[in-house]
C-alpha cells in the first residue's frame, strides 16, 4: 500500500480542463468522476509498466493536467 500511496496525487490538489466541454475543473463533480473512471480504465488495462506510464502520461494530457502537480511515474525494478 505505501508504493501506491507514494505515486498518488489527491484530486483536492488538482486542476484540469474537462475534455468533453472544455470547462476547467477541480475537486469534485461530474468531470471528477469521468476523470476516475478513465484512469480507472487505464489501470485495468495495463498490461506492463511501460503501458500503464504511457496510458496515465496520455490522460494527463487530455485532461491538461500540468505535470508539475503530479508524481513521478514508477519505474521498473533493474
């Protein structure tokens, strides 16, 4: 639980722009929930590492997320 908890952010500490209306947002709301179930779909679909940075990478950006409020993403173990 402490590795997930290390690579969160709380939505309370985010911004975004909803990419369906393109309202800015923040804690709460519909766009809060759309927000979760995507990067609900991401987690589930990953299949690797790789895949998951690049589907949460890519959700960032639709979400226009600025990339400073979040952690770093995971990295392989060598």
């Amino acid at each position: 639980m402490s590795e997930i908890q290390r690579f969160r952010t709380k939505t309370s500490e985010l911004t975004w722009v909803n990419p369906i209306d393109g309202v800015p947002g923040g804690h709460g709301g519909n766009a809060s929930g759309a927000f979760h179930n995507e990067l609900k779909a991401v987690i589930d679909n990953s299949k690797s590492l790789n895949e998951f940075n690049k589907g949460v990478t890519a959700l960032r950006d639709r979400w226009k997320i600025d990339p400073s409020l979040l952690p770093e993403l995971p990295r392989g173990r060598n």
